[in-house]
C-alpha cells in the first residue's frame, strides 16, 4: 500500500463522513420544521378558542 492508496482512502472516508453530516442537518431540519408547524398550529387553536371564549354579548 502506497502514500497514494492510503490519501484515497482518507478522501473517500471524509466524503462519507460529509454526506452522512448532510444528511442528518436535512433530517434534523424537517424535524424541526415540521414542529414548528405543529407549535404555530397549536398557537392559531389557541388564539381562536380564547378569543371565541371572549366576545362580549352583542349590545342590542
């Protein structure tokens, strides 16, 4: 095994190594995003009950 092959090797483990890194930060960004729809959905639920418990009675 030569200087060569052994420089290869490092290469092809770091391109590994970056595509696994990629991969995780797009999983970890759906993750996140897809909770962050769930926390503004939650949010407007909120917003709409509290604000259907609060109108006053229409002054006839």
């Amino acid at each position: 095994m030569n200087v060569n092959d052994i420089v290869a090797e490092q290469i092809e483990a770091a391109r590994v190594r970056i595509q696994a890194a990629k991969r995780r930060r797009e999983e970890l960004s759906a993750a996140r995003a897809r909770g962050l729809a769930a926390r503004h959905a939650q949010k407007l639920r909120h917003l709409a009950a509290r604000v259907s418990d609060e109108t006053p009675p229409h002054p006839d």
